[in-house]
C-alpha cells in the first residue's frame, strides 16, 4: 500500500490551519509525523481520518482517491476516550462491533489481545481499576482488535513502564511486518527514530522537511567526528579549538574539510587509545529542534 496526502488544505473560520500538507507513506514501513503542538498534527490526521472534510487537496491510496468504505483505520489517540466506569471486555467488544465485526469475532479477536498484551486477568474489570499504563495497553487494543489497513498511534509510549513499553514495540514491529501502513505522531523522538523509515515534519500548518530519515541525515555536512577514548584530555590538548565534550562525555571534532576524514581518522588511531570512532550525525532531536522553530 502507498497513502499519499496531496497539497491538504484547512480553514477554521478565517483561520488558515493546514498550507498545501503534502506527504507519502508506505505499507510494511513506520512514518512519523511531527510538529510541536499547534502545528496541525492532529488536523491532518483527522482529515486522513475523515474525521472532517479538507478545503482542499486529496488523499490517495495506491493511486486512487481512498475508499473509506473499504480502507479500515485503527487509532490509538493522545487523549483517552473510553468510558472508565465500564467493563473492559464490553467496551472494547462495543468499539470493535463499530468497526463492522460480528460480536463474536470482535470478542475473540479483544481476548487474543487482551492476552497478548498480558491484559488476560482484567478482562472483566473495570478501566478506572488499573494503571495509567495498562489503561494505554488497553487503548490500544481499540486500534487494532478489528486488524486496521492503516494503524495511526499518536504518543503511543505516554505512561508506558520500560517492560511494557518493550511489549508494545514487539506489537508495532509485528503490525509492520504484516504490511500494514503505521503512522506515529510523537515527541518521543528516540521511539520516532527507532521505527520510523521516513518522517514529516510540520510546522505551521507546511510540511517543512520530509523524507527518508536515513538520507535526511545523510544530507547534513559530514565535517565532524565523534571520538570515544579512554586518553580525551590528550586529544583535546593536541586537537585545540576543533575539538570540543558532547553531552554523553564522547569528543567532537570538527574537520576543515570533510574530505580530511581518512586521513584525521588514521592520525587519532595511530596515536591515541581509540575506542570508537565515526561521522557525527545529527539526531532526530536536533533535526526537530532546526525545523520546528518558529517561523516569521
């Protein structure tokens, strides 16, 4: 599958919210969609959603105007919205049922998540009994239990402990592997950076960087070299003022050209106790930061 959102407008009133949002995700792959909030994130997932109507632009998959008919969507939202006074098992079977399956099938299909997801013992509770976390885990299972084209997760990690967050990143990859279209809105840019094959990102209302996040990176000026090594003080004495301490401790030092990469390299090997070396990259954080500022 290949959804593409082309050239999407939206007004509020007299308010311009969405500007020509333009951008392509495949199936079998994670895209990220970012932005800080006030962006348009949420507009334009719920036009993709058809939540509301655009003003303008289209919205195609493999190549034809969507078919919400036929095209099924599984949302995990940032805000919660299930009932916490209600039994988890008649909820999430009701909000399956939506979703157009028997009763029957949408209760098999929430018992094989509510095990996967080691939710089994809860099945007849209440929601407001539980955790912040399993109430995310319990969410989620209202995206996925009527097996959606097309898995939209907006902060899917919020309130998530590192043992569950590990289970849902093996429920992720496993929705990826089936070649499923998953679409991760986040400010968790580590998670982002992990799964996530091409990113977009938003800022008032224009996608202003999109793409490969690979090659994104690949595009920065690779003058900088990133040195691990049990001697720095050394390296930063001999290197002077083009050597610099990141965050992490690690040394940064930065090339005249980046053609003299080899050639500094072999220096730092043949005269220093090297633990690691390699060509700075910038993180998705940083990138994000450079992107999302505000813009005149």
């Amino acid at each position: 599958m290949r959804l593409e959102l082309k050239n999407i407008d939206k007004s509020f009133g007299e308010k311009q919210v969405l500007k020509g949002i333009s951008f392509a995700a495949e199936g079998g792959k994670a895209f990220g969609l970012l932005g800080r909030n006030g962006a348009g994130k949420t507009t334009t997932i719920r036009i993709l959603m058809n939540v509301f109507p655009a003003n303008g632009g289209e919205i195609l998959l493999d190549g034809e105007k969507i078919d919400y008919a036929k095209v099924g969507f599984g949302y995990l939202p940032e805000e919660r919205g299930m009932y916490p006074k209600k039994l988890i098992i008649d909820q999430l079977t009701y909000f399956a049922e939506l979703k157009g399956m028997s009763h029957r099938s949408a209760v098999k299909s929430v018992d094989y998540w509510l095990d996967r997801l080691d939710m089994g013992e809860h099945r007849n509770k209440r929601l407001d009994t539980l955790s912040k976390g399993n109430q995310q885990k319990i969410q989620l299972i209202t995206a996925l239990a009527h097996d959606p084209d097309i898995v939209i997760l907006d902060e899917p990690f919020s309130g998530l402990d590192p043992v569950n967050a590990m289970l849902l990143k093996d429920v992720v990859k496993e929705q990826i592997a089936k070649g499923k279209i998953v679409l991760f809105s986040s400010h968790q840019m580590s998670y982002i950076e992990e799964f996530c094959d091409s990113i977009a990102i938003i800022n008032a209302g224009r996608v202003v960087l999109s793409g490969d996040l690979h090659d994104v990176k690949r595009n920065y000026p690779r003058n900088k070299l990133i040195v691990s090594s049990v001697c720095p003080e050394k390296i930063r004495a001999d290197f002077g003022s083009s050597c610099a301490v990141s965050d992490n401790k690690d040394l940064i030092i930065r090339l005249s050209r980046p053609d003299d990469k080899q050639s500094i390299m072999k220096r730092l090997v043949e005269n220093y106790d090297i633990d690691e070396i390699r060509v700075f990259e910038p993180s998705l954080n940083d990138i994000f930061i450079e992107y999302a500022e505000e813009q005149a």
